[in-house]
C-alpha cells in the first residue's frame, strides 16, 4: 500500500493506491511459467493414455489468465483527497468504479473505528448525511494516522 501527503500552494493532498508487488514483466513471466508448467504436466499424462486430463489444464490456465487479469485492473485504483481552504474534494477509483465528491471542510465529520482494539478499523468522512471510507489502501495505524492529520487539517 502507498500513501504519501503534501502540501503544493497550501492545499493538503492525500493520495493512495494499492502497491503491485510484480512489474508487468514479471507477471507475464510468472503467468507463462505456470502455464509452460500445467500444459507439460498435462501433455505428458496425455502422452500416457490420460487424455481427459487437457480440458482441465485449459480451464486452470483460464482461471489464472482471469486472475491475473484483474490483478492488472485493480493496480489503476486511487484515492485523493484534498483540502484547500474550506473546500474537501475526495476522488476515487476503486474496481472500476470512479467517483468524486466535494464537501464543505466545515461541515465535514471524521470518524475512525474498529472492530477490536487496533484491528480492522475503517475510516470514513462524513458531511450532509453522507458516508464514504478513505484509506483503504493503507494499513490500519496509516488509517489511525490519516484521521489524526486529517481532523487537524479540518479544525477551524
């Protein structure tokens, strides 16, 4: 997970996404090891009369191919909020789905919570009945720090 802060022309910007552990070279390479391997494995018990054995071996490539898939999808998702002077704009792009919402910093809530002491906990900013989760790229003390610096930065 990543997350940096900072402050351009006195406006407070808070971005985030996933961190991807493999470059796209380095999926494909895992992604046709594992095939190379699975499609030998079958075609050598094909060789030795088990032939039913492929329709398998196609379907599990299938289903990594799938997965690696979304992988690459989800590695565009982003979190951005930003406070400049009473404005809040939260931007997000999350599995797809894009979303913006501006608020006002003087109406705007934070609230953190979690389900056991330090585990699980969420993030959220409220303003005019509205509800949305911030951080959820982050660990849980990043999420317990960006409520920290954020109801510093929205106190008046």
């Amino acid at each position: 997970m990543e997350g940096a802060a900072r402050e351009p022309a006195g406006a407070f910007v808070f971005h985030s996404s996933p961190r991807s552990s493999l470059t796209r070279t380095q999926a494909r390479l895992a992604f046709w090891t594992l095939a190379g391997v699975s499609f030998g494995v079958a075609i050598a018990f094909a060789a030795l009369g088990f032939w039913p054995i492929l329709p398998f071996a196609g379907l599990e490539i299938g289903i990594l191919a799938w997965a690696f898939d979304t992988l690459r999808e989800r590695e565009q998702d982003y979190e951005t909020l930003t406070i400049d002077g009473d404005a809040v704009v939260l931007e997000w792009r999350h599995a797809r789905q894009c979303g913006r919402r501006e608020m006002n910093r003087q109406w705007m809530r934070v609230e953190f919570d979690c389900a056991a002491p330090g585990r699980s906990c969420r993030l959220h900013v409220r303003s005019h009945g509205r509800d949305t989760e911030v951080g959820q790229f982050l660990s849980d003390d990043a999420r317990q720090q960006l409520a920290v610096t954020l109801r510093s930065k929205l106190q008046v």
